[in-house]
C-alpha cells in the first residue's frame, strides 16, 4: 500500500480518527491523575500505594512501544489500532468496577497495553495513510490533540469526579471508545494483503520479553531513585535493566526476525532525531515536574494559579501546532527543529537568570516562549524521523521513536530533581512544605542551576536535530 488515502475514508476523516486517539490517550492520564486523592480516600491508601494507579499504566505503555510498533507493520496497522481501542475500553469497564486497588493496578496495567497500541501507531499512520504534502500538517494536528487532551484532561477529570465519582473517570471512555473504533472501522484504509499474510511466528517474542524487562527495570529505577535512595529494590532493578540490556543486545543479533531492525540505525535523521526528541522531552517533563514548586515556594501562588499558568503553555501549543505543521511543508523541518531548539537555549537561560524578579513577566514569557519551541520542534521532529521510515517499517520506527521519548521523560523528571536537590543541599523527595524551610537565596540557585542545565539539553538537542540530514538510502 502506498502512503495515499486509500479504502472509504479521505484524507480528512482519517486524520481525524488518528488524532482522536491520540487526544483519548492524552486526556484519560490527566483526568485519572487528579482523582487519586479521591481514589487514595475510598480505598484507604496512603499516596505510595496509590501510585501504582498511575505507575502501572505507564510502565505498561513504554515496556510494549517498540512491540507494538513492530508487530503492527507484520500483523497489520488497522488491525493492530482497533484492537489497541477495544483493549482500551474494555479494560476501563475493569478499572471502573474494580473493587480493590489490586483490582484497579491490574486493570490500569491492562488499560496500558491498549493506550500503548494507539500510542506506538498513530505517527506511523500519518506517513502510511496520507501523501507527503499532507503529513506536515497531520503532525501539527496529532501535536494539537496532545495538546488538548492535557488541557482538558485536569478539568475535565475534577468536575466528573466532583459531581458523580472516581468510577465515571473510566467509565466515561466506554461509548467514547466505542464510537471511535466504530469511526476507524469505517475511514481506516484496509491493511495490505501482506501484511494480513505475515505468520506470527515469526515475531520476536523472546526479544520483546528482553526490551519490556529492560525498559520496565530502567524506569522504575529512575522514579524510584529519589525516593527510595540507593535501596536494595532500586539496586536490584538497575541490575535487572543491565541484564535484561545486555540479553537483548545478543539475541537481537542472532535471531533471524529481530524486533529492533539494525538497519534503522543506519539513518542519520532517525539517529539524532530520536536523541533530540529524547533530550526535548526529557527537559519537558522535568520542566512540568520542577517550574511548580517554583511557582508555589518562590512566587507564593496557590495550586490554582499555578496550575492556571500551565494553561497557557496549553493554549498557545494548541494555537500554534498547525502553524508548525504547515511551515514544515514549506521550510526544511530539520532547520525548523534546529532553529526552535536554539530558541530554547535562549528561554531556558534567560529563565534562569530571571528568576528573582518581583513580577510575573518573565514567567510569562517563558512559558510561551517554551510553547512555541515545543509546538515548533515535535511535529517537526515527527516529520523528520518519520518521514525517513520506508513502506513496511513505518510501525518499528514509530514505536522506537515513541519509546525514546517516554524513557526521555521518565530520565528528565529524575534529572531535574537530582539537580535541585544537589543544588538547594535537599535531601529526599520534593515537598512544597519542606521547601518553605530553605532560604530563598538557596532556592533561587538551585532553580537557576536546574534551568541553565536545561539549556544545555537545548543546545545539545540543537546539534542532533541539525545532524539530522536525509539520506536518500538510508535504510
């Protein structure tokens, strides 16, 4: 199959079904995210305990990215996505009638599986299903529906929980998700008859044990290590991560179907775009992780003007994603990402050097000015890497890509953290109250240390998207 709109849908209603998951994806983190004090409450958990609601989901949904990314170009993209939809709805019907925590973990783990489906193919089907010209724009979309998934995820997720219960949190994704797969059934190109042909067999199951191992003992092993210190459990999953590293790097060398194909990385644009994508993603999360303690110890907001103040990245991500989309169609996407990361240098150490002043200005600034890089840099970035990925490899290069990103998030929380508390002499996880103790000297310094390291990710991002030349045969 071609990357032409093909089967009963066009290129429009294709793009909008692509997108939807992407935005369901999105908006069902926020929304179960804000209900877990009320979750913690009706089960009688501490937030430790509870945590696992949210841990599991996204254990499960980076362990199987490079999977799913795999099996969907041997199985069949379509098929793949509508059983990734069916999972998701189907395990939120568990997680709402769950009647332990126990229960609820199982059911977010297996919720997890079907998001990591959706997750893993919906950049893949951008260059399968729509031509060239459009694919920059379908990324600002997908860049768009992330957006707004987020934006309204929180609110969204308050009011349901407030005015009905934590149960209507998934329970609301049933005739959402049941309607969108009946929408993908009917737009969604049929899957090539090769691909309907290929035996499963022939699939990597003993690799996709070795990647999901390693990926699930790294990132325990990150979100872990500021809480629990070098604990026993910490160290074991770190010697796991090595181990389950080490047994996959050999296998994929002597197995004749390998589930990370090698040849990928002969390509200078999937190369330095995943390590920009990496190191973008990882100053994003820490960025969401560490700027509202900032907010909150060092500009004295309460919890709802600050989290009003990350709307407005929201907003401006949202406006400015199509934006993106479309220069990419007319502007070389790779001097677009090298330019927009080059602009977060700027940001990020400007920030930092802004930030005892008495006004909120320069958090304004920054928060748009980060907006526009990030609306700039990701659909561009998507449109880099994937449009290096040849027929028949568009689901492997997408999940690889996907995976890269969630471990960059993962890496760039702890990162943020370890920094901070190195720089404000805090030890232990981060409390708002606790910082209210540390002098505002300190504090200050250590919110510069952290934003002047995140300007360095910039610039070191910067160098990887400007290496990211195409290559005619790069695969």
């Amino acid at each position: 199959m071609t990357s032409r709109t093909m089967g009963t849908g066009n290129g429009m209603t294709i793009l909008f079904s692509i997108a939807f998951a992407t935005f369901m994806v999105n908006a069902d983190s926020y929304i179960v995210n804000i209900s877990l004090p009320v979750i913690s409450s009706y089960f009688k958990v501490g937030t430790e305990a509870v945590s696992w609601v949210v841990m599991s989901y996204q254990l499960t949904v980076t362990a199987l990215l490079l999977v799913f990314g795999t099996l969907g170009d041997r199985i069949g993209i379509k098929r793949l996505f509508m059983l990734g939809y069916g999972l998701f709805t189907l395990s939120s019907l568990f997680c709402a009638i769950s009647p332990t925590l126990g229960w609820l973990v199982a059911s977010r783990a297996l919720q997890g599986i079907g998001a990591s489906i959706l997750y893993a193919l919906t950049p893949a089907m951008v260059p399968r299903y729509l031509p060239p010209e459009k694919r920059g724009p379908a990324f600002g979309a997908l860049a768009t529906a992330a957006a707004l998934g987020i934006t309204v995820g929180t609110p969204l997720g308050g009011v349901i929980t407030g005015l009905l219960s934590w149960h209507w949190a998934f329970l609301i994704n049933i005739p959402i998700g049941i309607a969108a797969m009946l929408v993908a059934k009917r737009v969604l190109p049929a899957d090539p008859a090769a691909a309907e042909k290929t035996p499963l067999p022939a699939f990597d199951y003993a690799g996709s044990v070795f990647s999901a191992l390693a990926l699930v003992s790294l990132i325990y092993s990150f979100s872990k290590l500021n809480s629990l210190g070098l604990a026993p459990t910490v160290l074991a999953s770190a010697v796991l991560f090595v181990v389950s590293l080490v047994a996959f790097v050999l296998w994929e060398r002597r197995v004749a179907h390998p589930l990370l194909d090698y040849s990928l990385f002969r390509s200078r644009a999937f190369n330095f775009g995943n390590l920009a994508n990496f190191l973008c993603l990882c100053y994003l999360a820490g960025h969401n992780f560490i700027t509202p303690f900032y907010l909150m110890t060092v500009k004295g907001l309460p919890t709802e003007r600050a989290g009003a103040v990350f709307l407005l990245y929201s907003l401006i991500y949202m406006a400015m994603g199509p934006l993106a989309g479309q220069l990419s169609r007319r502007i070389n996407p790779r001097l677009l990402c090298t330019t927009a990361l080059l602009a977060g240098v700027l940001v990020s150490f400007g920030f930092s050097r802004l930030l005892g002043d008495s006004t909120m200005v320069p958090v304004y600034i920054y928060f748009v000015g980060l907006a526009l890089v990030m609306a700039t840099f990701i659909p561009s970035n998507n449109n880099v890497v994937m449009g290096m990925a040849p027929p028949g490899k568009q689901g492997a290069v997408s999940g690889s890509f996907r995976m890269v990103g969630r471990v960059g998030m993962t890496v760039g929380v702890c990162l943020f953290q370890t920094v901070f508390a190195l720089a404000a002499l805090q030890v232990g996880t981060l409390h708002a109250d606790a910082l209210q103790a540390v002098e505002r000297t300190r504090l200050l310094s250590a919110f510069s240390t952290v934003y002047t390291v995140g300007a360095v990710l910039f610039a070191v991002a910067a160098v990887g998207s400007f290496m990211a030349r195409e290559r005619t045969t790069a695969f």
